[in-house]
C-alpha cells in the first residue's frame, strides 16, 4: 500500500464527517481522509447508501472508511456492503478505540485481549475486500515478543497497513505516545507503518517520521483544532518554513456554509458544536467563547457569535494543546 502524501486524518466519531472532510481537502495535503467509526452491526444490517456516516464529501479522496465490531461474519459483511458502494479506496478495521460504545461491547482496543478472534475477523474482512486493507490499533499489552506475534498475525491476515496509536490501551491520553514503540514495530512489520500520537504541529509530524522511521503520520486532535495541518506539514516538508495561517473567522464562517448546504438544522447546530469545542481550543480565552457560542439556538448565530470571538484574538503558534477534553 503506496501513500504519495504520508499525512493521514485520524477517523473520529461525530467529528470526521464529509463537512469536515471537505473542509480539510480546500487547503489539501491530506493523504488520507477517514470517515467516523462505523458499526458493523449497523452498516450490515441497514442500506448504507442512505446513511449519512458512509456519505460521501466532494473534494474527500482517497476516502476510508473504519469499521468496528466483533462477529468476523458481520464485519466481513459490512465491509462487503462498503465496498459495493463504490465510495471508498481503502477498508480499516478498529483496535485501537478503548472508550465509549466499542469498550462497553469489548470491541475495539478490547480486541487485542482476543488475538484468536483479531484473526477470524481479518481473514473473513480480507476475503471479501478487494481494495487496500488496514487496521488502526493500540499497544497491545504483554511481554516483549508480544509485538513480534502481532506483527506476523496481521502480515499472515493479509493487512496491508498498520496505524498504530503509540499507547496501550490503559493509557487513555494521560501519559504521552510512546514513540519508542513505533520505531520498534517499525523494525518488526513487513507492511507500512502509519504512526499515531502526540502530533501537535507540523513539527512533530516530521520528527515523528524521522525519529521512528515510519511510513506515514495520523494526525486527530491537531486537526480538529487547525483543519489545515496537513498542508502546513507538506508546506514545511517542501520549504522548511510554514505558511501564514488562513484567516479563522473565515474558516468558521465555510465550515458553517458547508453543514448548511448539506444537513438538516438540528443535526447541523449538534455537529457545530463538535466543531466548535474544539477550534476554541486554540485560545487562551476559548472555553468562554465555546460556552457563549454554544448558547445561540441557530446555526447561524453560533457561527456569527464564534467569528466574533476569534477575529478579535490572534492564532498562538504550533503546537497546539488541547485543553478541553
């Protein structure tokens, strides 16, 4: 599996939708753009070319798409239905979510406890899939050759991807990535490695890359709070200086036109705030502009409230740190 931009978007429930998808692709510099975590159980059972998760952005490609579940057969027929749509250029399978849904089920980084069945799941999803095939996964725990077996289950699987997030399972977010890890696994795969954790700046996507020698970079949290990360980071890796960033308010102002051209009213105030909480997380003053944002009743007012908010205050430099979580 070739990526000719190593900069990937992490999938991210409520947040990696097609609006914000195709607000990353208007700066572009995105390898890789995923769609939220979708439930097996769900996209086997339903028509998902009606479900809004699956939908399509305008500008999105290449497209993923991640699913999570436990029973191989019904993630193999997801991914089969996936497939048929025609929407997207490459099939992932979650291990890596330890919170929310997926860890109430033991699916997900719960997974990794239940390696026999890890190996159901990818030999019934790789039968059916025709295009590239990933999975997105935490530190396994366990003794030192823990890795090494990993690593062969998935090259044996017919994975052609890995996306590690460089912390186990237990870790949550309270301890920083274990880059270390990587460069480990790195040496272990027959198969790319895309590295995940602690990405704050463009900086730290190269450094991640130089430093553990892996394929590629997934960036989450950063981009929620700067859609433009991955250009800067092609901007820095071409020139070794970054770009002026755009102008904020505008960015406010397209992410509203976009959820406004494509979805319902409620549905489109729900999935601004998602947007919002995290673009606050930019300013020292942010958890207020989110609060004051977050109480206009209408789509419109909640953008027009949070321009006025970020155009009278200046964009700190990378990295950037989220506080709210």
């Amino acid at each position: 599996m070739n990526l000719p931009i190593p900069w990937v978007m992490a999938p991210m429930a409520d947040l990696t939708h097609a609006c914000f998808r195709d607000l990353v692709a208007q700066w572009g510099g995105c390898g890789l753009y995923f769609t939220e975590m979708l439930n097996a159980r769900i996209v086997a059972s339903s028509r998902p070319e009606k479900d809004p998760y699956c939908a399509a952005g305008l500008k999105d490609r290449p497209r993923a798409c991640q699913v999570v579940g436990d029973d191989p057969v019904v993630v193999a027929k997801a991914f089969e239905k996936l497939q048929a749509l025609g929407r997207f250029d490459v099939f992932n399978f979650n291990l890596g979510c330890c919170r929310g849904m997926p860890a109430r089920y033991g699916w997900g980084a719960a997974l990794l406890q239940r390696p026999q069945r890890v190996r159901e799941i990818l030999r019934e999803a790789r039968r059916v899939l025709e295009g590239p095939f990933m999975v997105k996964m935490r530190i396994p725990e366990g003794p030192n050759e823990t890795a090494q077996r990993w690593a062969e289950l998935l090259h044996r699987c017919g994975v052609d991807a890995v996306v590690l997030h460089a912390r186990y399972p237990r870790d949550l977010f309270k301890r920083p990535a274990r880059w270390d890890v990587l460069k480990q696994w790195k040496r272990l795969l027959a198969i790319p490695l895309i590295g995940n954790g602690d990405v704050f700046s463009p900086q730290d996507g190269l450094r991640m890359m130089e430093e553990t020698g892996c394929d590629g970079v997934m960036i989450g949290r950063a981009a929620l709070m700067r859609p433009w990360i991955f250009s800067d980071l092609c901007h820095l890796r071409a020139t070794g200086t970054l770009p002026d960033p755009p102008n904020v308010a505008h960015v406010v102002g397209q992410y509203g036109l976009l959820l406004r051209q494509r979805v319902p009213e409620r549905e489109a105030v729900r999935r601004f705030r998602h947007f919002a909480f995290w673009i606050c997380q930019n300013y020292s003053y942010g958890a207020y502009y989110y609060h004051k944002s977050c109480r206009a009743s209408t789509l419109q007012a909640m953008v027009e409230t949070l321009q006025g908010f970020v155009s009278r205050d200046s964009l700190p430099d990378y990295p950037v740190r989220p506080f709210m979580m």
